[in-house]
C-alpha cells in the first residue's frame, strides 16, 4: 500500500480527469508510476551502454536492417507502385 501526498492544483486535476473518463484516481496515479519507471529504466539501460569502455552505435538505417524491419518512407513508396 502507497500513500501519496499531493498538491491541491494537482489533486483537482487528477479529480477531473478520473471523473471525465470514469477512471479512478489509482488508474491514473498506477499508469503515471509505471510510465515514469519503464522511462527511467530505459535511460539507465542507455546511460550504462554510452558508459562501456566500446560502445557500438547504429545509423537508424542499420538500426532498420539490424531489426529486420523495412521503414515506413519505403513501404509508402512501394505501395504507391
């Protein structure tokens, strides 16, 4: 269990939205929490990667060959054929 303080701007806000959307306040507070960790999860995971005495770095069109994946400019292109 988690108790959260918040300001009364903020709280009116939450308020709102969770009454517009008939969500709960929970949902909203769960979604921000879980947003904020996978973000700052995934910026610890680059800042260890720059941080390696070697570090490979992509074009992003290797990063698309790497993947397997064809970009979209190409398959727009390829379709208007």
């Amino acid at each position: 269990m988690l108790a959260v303080r918040l300001d009364q701007k903020t709280e009116t806000r939450l308020e709102r939205r969770a009454k517009e959307t008939h969500r709960t306040k929970s949902y909203f507070v769960k979604r921000a929490i879980t947003n904020f960790l996978d973000e700052m999860e995934d910026k610890l995971i680059a800042v260890a990667r720059l941080e390696q005495e070697n570090p490979t770095f992509l074009t992003s069109d290797e990063l698309w060959r790497e993947l397997g994946w064809e970009k979209p400019a190409e398959k727009s292109k390829r379709q208007r054929k």
